[in-house]
C-alpha cells in the first residue's frame, strides 16, 4: 500500500495491457520487518482495533447505500425536470423548453493513447496526467494513478488536452451497466479508451 512500492513498481512495469514485474524485481523489493516480538504485537493490536473498524464499516455501508439510493432520486428528478419544476413556475419556463441534442454537436471530440510502456523516458518522472477509465471513478478528476512525460506526449499517440472538459469511457466491460463520465480541468491526456469532448455550444453549462 505505501507510495514507495507504488513508484518501484511504476518504474519496472513492462507491458501496454497488464502491468508485470519479474520474479528478480519481486525478491529485492524491501520490506519493513521489525522484531518477531514487535510483529506479534502489531498483529494483536491490528486484529484488535480492526474488528471494531469493520463494526464500524457495517454500519457505513447501510448508510452509504441509503446515500447512493437518495443520490440516484435526486439525478433522476434532475434530468427529467422534477427537480426544477418550481423554478420553472416561478419563471413562467415551460418544459417545452427542454430539446434533444445529440452529443455530437456540444463540442469538438478527440481521443488518446498509451505510450510504450517500454521507453521509461516516456513514463519515469512523468507530470501530465494519463487518465485511463480506471481513475473514472468519481465526477471530476484531481489526479491519475499514471503519468507521463512530455517527451510521450510528442512522440506517442497521446494527444494533450487542456480543460475543462468531459471524458467518457468508449471502451470497458462497466459499459454493459453505465457511462463514466467526468470532468477535468487543467492539462491531461487519456488512453485510447477514452473519447474527450471539449463543450463549445452555447447554452451549454460543462458542468451540467
């Protein structure tokens, strides 16, 4: 779990689809080992402590999922106009108002790359975020797990976007369930499974 093994393991991966490391790699990673007496009264003070997290954790869940229900009303309400509908009679706004667009007309569209996971020049020190729809997790995006270079950005099929500006996952098996959509601001560039649009209609509000 510790940032140090996370940068090893960033810096040794191999591979565009699955990160891999070798047995050689694996061997001479450092581990914190304390004394044998010391481990037993980590492990007591854990299983201790851990127990009364996990109560604790019960009780979250319920909650949280009482949370998601109330979250999933409320965007319902939101993009059927339920929610708005006294702002409407307030301002004499009619749900006539309401139109369809397609996506395709809100903005221009664009999309991205891996660079070669094999030149570390392209991954090792990297600052610009590559999002991947494994960091679309939540609606707007602070930081990746990954970075790369600006040497990748000119030598690679990663395009560098400047937002705000929405991603959509085109390509992932949570397809079959939903549609991650987030918003980023700043620099960034995404994989080839992302699709990024940049909002230039009038009318339209990215965040919306």
């Amino acid at each position: 779990q510790s940032s140090l093994y996370r940068t090893v393991i960033r810096n040794l991966a191999a591979g565009v689809n699955i990160n891999n490391i070798k047995g050689d790699h694996l061997r001479d990673l450092v581990f914190p080992l304390p004394t044998l007496e010391e481990q037993q009264q980590i492990v007591r003070y854990l299983d201790e402590n851990l127990a009364k997290i996990d109560q604790v954790t019960s009780a979250l869940e319920t909650h949280l999922e009482q949370t998601d229900k109330h979250k999933t009303s409320l965007i319902q309400a939101a993009i059927t106009g339920r929610l708005t509908h006294q702002w409407r009679d307030q301002h004499s706004v009619s749900m006539a108002s309401w139109k369809q667009v397609q996506l395709g007309k809100l903005g221009k569209w664009g999309g991205g790359g891996t660079p070669s996971k094999s030149k570390r020049s392209f991954w090792v020190g990297g600052t610009i975020r590559w999002i991947t729809s494994k960091d679309m997790k939540t609606s707007e995006i602070v930081d990746t797990r990954d970075h790369i270079t600006a040497k990748a950005v000119e030598e690679s099929t990663a395009n560098l976007y400047q937002g705000p500006a929405i991603c959509v996952v085109m390509r992932s098996g949570i397809l079959r369930r939903t549609l991650p959509i987030a918003k980023v601001n700043g620099e960034f560039t995404v994989n080839q499974d992302l699709k990024v649009l940049h909002v230039l209609a009038d009318g339209v509000e990215p965040d919306f």
